[in-house]
C-alpha cells in the first residue's frame, strides 16, 4: 500500500490513523501535520467539529 499512496500519501495515512487514537498527543498531531505540509490547526478543527455531536 504504501508503494502505491508514495510517502506523503503513507503519512497522511499514519495521521488519519493516529487521530483515532485518544492517547496521540497534540504535539505529536502538529509534526505529523507538518511533515505532510499541512496545518496542524485545521486538522484538529475539522476533526473535532466532524466529531461534534458524537457520543
């Protein structure tokens, strides 16, 4: 899989996974996020406004 997604789609992947994860910490969202080239803030926005209203 991760031949095929290349090393920035096999890191988002790691991301996505790691925001699963109630014990990933938010430092370690902001290098993942960064290592992607992407802003740790919007990650954490949209996943915590997705999560809204879940129990």
């Amino acid at each position: 899989m991760s031949r095929r997604n290349g090393t920035k789609g096999q890191r988002l992947i790691e991301l996505f996974n790691a925001l699963q994860r109630r014990e990933t910490t938010f430092g370690q969202i902001y290098a993942m996020s960064a290592s992607c080239g992407i802003d740790a803030r919007r990650v954490l926005a949209d996943h915590f406004q997705r999560g809204h209203g879940r129990a």
